[in-house]
C-alpha cells in the first residue's frame, strides 16, 4: 500500500508536462496547487527537494516520489527495436527453404560462401547489402572500423595487405562513402527514444585549410548524437537548419535545450522550439566549468571529433564521409564507459545484434527500406 505522499507523488508521474528533466541529476516538478516549481536533485546522499516537507520536515515529498515513478514508467515504457543479422534460408531462384552449402567462391579480396539448392539444382551466393562488390563483407566491414576508430586510409589499407588483400586506398574511401550513405538513409528512419533534454554545441574544423564549424545536437541522457552540419560561420549561421532536422528526426521537440550564450542558438530556439502554449522548451544558455549546467558531455563529444579530425589533418569536403561515419560509430557500434558499456543507440532502446554491428546494419539497411519501431528484424 502507498502512504499518502507516495499516492500523490504517481498522480503527479502521471499527469502530462508535470516533471521537466534538466540533466541527470536534476529536475523540476510542478506545485499541484499553484504555478511554482520545486527542485529536485540527485546526489551521493540520495535526493533532495526544495519544497517545504523536505527542507523543513526532512521527510521523502510526494515530488521526489514523483520523479522516482516516472523514471520507472520510463523504463517500462521505452521503444525497443532489435536489428538482427540477416542469413539465407531461402534459395534466390525457387524460393525452396531446401539448401546447402557447396563450396566457396575465391578471388583475391577473400572468400564468400555459395549455397546450392536441392530442388532446382542450381548454385548461388547471398551477399546480403554486398552484391557485385569484389571484397568481402568482413574486409569491407573491417576497413570501415578502422578507419571510424582512428587510422588513415593508407593505413587501413596497409593492414588489409598484410591480411592478403590487395586493395587501394581510394577502393577503401570507396567502400566507406558508399555504406555510410546506406546506413545513414536507413538510420535516419529509427526514432530513438531520447530523453527530453538535449544539448547543442559547435567545434571549429578544417576543410581543405578554411576554417569551418561543426554544429552538433546530442540528447544529454543517452549522449545519442542527433543530428549535425557544417557551417562557413559561427556569428551569422542559422541553427533553426539543424533543430529542425533534430526534431523530424527523433519525432518531438525537447523540453530543455542547453547550449552556450551563442546568439545563434537562442534565434533558433524561438524559430523552432518555443511556443506560445504548453509545453514549452525552456532554453538554458548559462553554462559553467561546474555545477548542473556545465557542458561536459557536449565537450567530450567534441574531443572525439577533433582527436578523429587532427589524424587525417583536417577534411576534404563539407560533406566528407568521415563525420557522418563517425557519427554512425559513436551512436551505434562503439560503447561508452559513461553508459556501463552501452552504446548510445542501445541506451535509446535500439539494439543491434551480431557480433559485427558493421554487417548487421549494412544488410538490414540493403534489405528493408523502412524501419518500424516496437519490432525485431527476424532472422531471413
């Protein structure tokens, strides 16, 4: 049974727009019986409150109740998506489930596995998301991951010839502009469950010796990056272009913004973001080294970006591969000690299967043109 203020704190979690998140240890739930606010924040003794019952009487409030239950609901309620390697099971010419292995093929790039069929007697690969490519998809796949962790094109290639694959580097640049354009269109249908609180930031990067600016969104819970661009300035860019993306994107807006005092953020906050109804995104803009409106995540975000961009000694174009790769990298294949060795993607609720994330989305992302949510991609 509930006492009384643990009653009120779930009518509270249930009610719409009651509880805004501010970061992960603060929020701020609203007053039942006027139109104040009370804070709540989370610390090593545990949580605290700013309305009377916990700083007078040290009882546990209804608002913090409130807040525990919605993190609860939260949970039992997030989007799950599963994409799930892709296999043959079905022979590509009769569609008979009656089919073995028979060999392999070989070329100088590696190995690919052929099948025949017991019924109609003929012989076939599946190379799922890898048709016509001479390569195989663990080299390409392999490729891909080097170059997202770090190495120069000449390098990945170096290592792929001591494997005893012939390759050139520009095959390599090739292969990665190619698949993260397939990835990308097929990863921009996912909506991930995100949190309510995002984050905004920009980095100055080199493109072909001009200074240029990296605009990036990030959600402030699961440090999935949303979306990004590159701008020609920092002063006079309209950043309405990337809230807008972030919103059709992820499917709603957010209900705190956090960025620093860039006047451009806040334009675009009131272009894309604020209304004259509820609710309404409350735009935080003062950010300190310490305290709850630092930006520390936002700038290791950046720090990734720069250590990625000082290897290869700055990008060749605004619409380089690199950045939309790594981005591809960060949310969805490589883990996060901040997340208890979760991936961004997987913190959102979307989890990808195999043990090389790379060929999983590739195939599904050659396979099935939309993604719906709430569904596992069987196993073909």
């Amino acid at each position: 049974m509930f006492d009384s203020r643990e009653q009120k704190g779930l009518e509270i979690a249930n009610r719409l727009n009651q509880i805004m998140r501010v970061n992960d240890c603060s929020y701020k739930v609203r007053s039942q019986s006027g139109n104040s606010e009370y804070e709540v924040l989370k610390s090593e003794l545990g949580w605290t409150c700013s309305c009377p019952d916990r700083t007078y009487r040290g009882v546990k409030c209804k608002h913090i109740y409130a807040v525990e239950f919605s993190l609860t609901i939260r949970k039992q309620v997030q989007t799950r998506l599963v994409i799930q390697p892709l296999a043959s099971s079905v022979c590509k010419f009769c569609s008979s489930g009656n089919i073995v292995k028979d060999a392999q093929r070989h070329n100088k790039y590696g190995d690919i596995q052929r099948f025949r069929c017991e019924d109609c007697g003929k012989r076939f690969s599946v190379n799922i998301g890898f048709e016509k490519m001479k390569a195989s998809p663990q080299v390409i796949t392999s490729a891909m991951q080097l170059y997202s962790t770090g190495e120069f094109l000449r390098n990945v290639r170096n290592f792929l010839i001591l494997q005893g694959v012939s390759v050139s580097h520009v095959a390599v640049y090739k292969w990665i502009r190619k698949y993260v354009k397939l990835m990308e269109k097929y990863l921009d249908q996912v909506k991930p469950n995100v949190s309510d609180t995002w984050r905004a930031d920009e980095l100055y990067v080199k493109v072909k010796g001009n200074m240029k600016y990296l605009f990036a969104l990030m959600d402030d819970e699961t440090r999935f990056w949303i979306a990004q661009e590159v701008a020609d300035t920092k002063y006079k860019h309209d950043a309405g272009n990337l809230f807008r993306k972030g919103k059709e994107l992820m499917g709603k807006k957010p209900l705190t913004l956090i960025t620093d005092g860039l006047q451009a953020y806040h334009l675009a906050y009131k272009k894309e973001f604020w209304t004259s109804q509820g609710p309404r995104t409350q735009h935080i803009q003062h950010i300190t080294i310490r305290g709850d409106h630092n930006n520390n995540k936002m700038e290791r975000m950046n720090g990734e970006v720069r250590d990625r961009e000082k290897v290869v000694r700055g990008l060749k174009k605004k619409d380089t591969p690199l950045l939309k790769g790594y981005q591809v990298f960060r949310n969805y294949v490589r883990p996060h000690m901040g997340l208890d060795g979760k991936t961004p993607a997987e913190a959102c609720g979307i989890h990808v299967k195999g043990n090389n994330k790379w060929l999983t989305l590739i195939q599904n992302a050659s396979r099935h043109p939309t993604v719906n949510s709430d569904t596992d991609h069987p196993t073909s």
